[in-house]
C-alpha cells in the first residue's frame, strides 16, 4: 500500500478525533448551561432546519405539541427496551410523566444546542468520508476497513440515541450512555490513528508496561464513570443553588474525589517507567500534563461552586487523556525502533 495514501488516512483519522474532542466539548458547555433541551425536537429544532430566535414564532401550543411528539418516540423506545428484556428501566420511562414536560423557550438555549447538532453534523460527514476512503484499503489492510465501517455505525447508533436522550428529557443513566458512546468512538479512531500511522516510530516494552496501560486506562474508566455518578446526584438536587451542591452530595462525590488519588498513583508509577525511555517522552509528558489538568479542574468544580466554565474542561481532559492513554498502548505493540521499557 502506497505510504502517501496510509499518511493522508492517518491525518483524516486524527482530525476527525479532534472533532469528535470538540464535540465533547461542545456536549460539556450544553451540558453546564442546562441547553440540553433547548430543542424538544430532533434531527430539526422545533420542527426546523433554522431554530426560531423568539417565543412568538411558535405556536401557543407549543408545549403540548412537542410532549405529544417525545411521547411517541417514547414509547417505541420503550417496546425496544421490553424486547431487550429491561422491563424495569421501560416501565420508569413509561410511567414516569415529568419525562413529558416541557421547558419555557429560551433562544439561547436553543441556539446553543442547535450550534451542538451542527457540529455532530460536520462529524458524520467527516466520518463518512473516512469510510470512503478507508475502500482503498480493504485487501492491503482491511482492519481499516472494518473499523471504519465500525465508526460509521457507531455514529448512527450515537446520532439515533441522541434524539433517545432529547426524547426522554435528558434522563440520567441515558446521558452516561451517550457519553460513553462518545469515547467508544474515540477508542475506535485512535485505534484508526494507530493502524494508519505506520510513517511514525513506535516503541517496543517489556508486558507488564503494555499492561499497565490497559490498567490506567481502566482506571480512568472507573473514574469516568464515578464522575457520572456525581453529576446524577446533581441532577436529583432541587431548590439547591449551585455554590452548595458539593456540600449536598453524598457518597458518590466522597467517592469520585478518592478515586482521583488511585488514579494519580497509578500514572505516576506509569510515568516513572516510561519517562526512561527517550522516544517516550513526548507522549509521556502529555499524559502526565493531562492527569495533573485533570485533577486541577475537578478541585476547581469541587472547591470553586462547580462554575460552570470547568464542565466542559473537565470533561473533555477525562476524554482526551483516554485517547492519549489508548494511542499510548497502540504505539507500544510494535514498531520501527526497539526500545524496551522493563
């Protein structure tokens, strides 16, 4: 296979990774402006491609109308989640009736959401672009093939349980869904990165470092998902103010705050063994740059009144240093140079 052609794949594989980090990003501002259902509707936004910029432009009916529309989607949703057999989780959804309430229009929550889908837009098209022009190299190197194929039914698959989490109201354990859908992509193109970054130097390690990759990132999976516990508690907090919702939260921030130490131990014996080598050091200095920021920005939300500009900073670190975490383990497999980190 022509090294042009793997060398072009390779940088459409990371600039849809950095699109699909902004993404993130752009989820976490959604999400800390409280924009999630700035759009009762999806793929349209209140029922057009161009959202409306003021009250009078809907119907006074509104309300009605589109609980009416998430209603049905609901209730298809609601069969798949029988014929899967989460009886108990279909049932909640089913019964529960403040799922259908609607939110008074906010122009600025609507058109921070809609921004949110046009970006998700751009994504798709980059992805199916990827896919296209990962055909060339469907005998050469057909795990890119595959995967490629594996991202674009992944983004359809995230894309159908978006208008899921919009349907439902935002509700929790979809949110954690989505997100985790998000960094199963990223794994996905990483992976992409990897395989078609055959012009660069990788380096050889000894097992039990390779491993002790797959173990930081499990870790950090951990913590990922302890951090959606957290924002969940926040979510049943009512009539509490933001500069007090630490102070409200119960175990699940007790937890996510202790974790942080595992996680900060566990890279920094990581680090250790991999700074020795010389052609790790860029990467190296990268992850631990990222777990520091990481660990900053949560003492900051902690500390600081969860301000809501650290959301998606927060966020999108967890997000970036898995990806940086996963290049990390691909890059150590096999490569050009042999340099071996006992």
């Amino acid at each position: 296979m022509n090294a042009t052609a793997t060398k072009g794949f390779f940088k459409l594989s990371l600039t849809t990774l950095v699109a699909v980090y902004f993404l993130i990003a752009v989820g976490g501002i959604v999400r800390a402006t409280g924009s999630g259902m700035g759009c009762p509707d999806w793929p349209k936004c209140f029922g057009s491609w161009v959202p409306p910029t003021s009250v009078e432009q809907l119907p006074d009916n509104y309300k009605e109308s589109y609980a009416q529309y998430r209603d049905k989607k609901n209730q298809k949703f609601v069969r798949i989640l029988h014929a899967v057999g989460m009886h108990e989780t279909a049932d909640q959804i089913s019964t529960d009736k403040s799922i259908l309430v609607e939110a008074d229009f906010n122009p600025t929550k609507t058109w921070i959401e809609y921004l949110n889908r046009i970006v998700g837009v751009i994504i798709g098209l980059l992805i199916v672009i990827l896919f296209l022009r990962s055909l060339q190299f469907r005998k050469a190197i057909p795990s890119i093939f595959w995967l490629s194929l594996a991202t674009l039914i992944a983004v359809l698959i995230q894309g159908w349980f978006g208008s899921i989490v919009v349907s439902t109201n935002l509700t929790q354990w979809t949110i954690t869904v989505h997100m985790f859908l998000a960094m199963l992509i990223v794994a996905i193109l990483v992976y992409l990165a990897s395989v078609s970054a055959n012009h660069l130097a990788t380096i050889q390690v000894a097992p039990s470092v390779k491993w002790w990759v797959v173990l930081c990132a499990g870790l950090l999976l951990t913590q990922t998902f302890f951090g959606t516990q957290v924002r969940e508690g926040i979510d049943r907090l009512v009539g509490v103010t933001r500069d007090t919702w630490i102070a409200s939260l119960g175990m699940e921030f007790i937890i996510h705050r202790s974790f942080s130490w595992v996680i900060v131990l566990a890279h920094g014996y990581l680090l250790w063994k991999l700074y020795k080598t010389s052609s790790a050091k860029a990467l190296t200095t990268t992850l631990m740059v990222l777990i520091l920021a990481s660990v900053f920005s949560g003492v900051g939300m902690a500390y600081g009144g969860v301000p809501p500009f650290l959301q998606p900073v927060h966020l999108t670190l967890a997000t970036v240093t898995f990806g940086v975490q996963l290049y990390l383990f691909f890059g150590l497999n096999s490569g050009n140079k042999t340099v071996l980190v006992s």
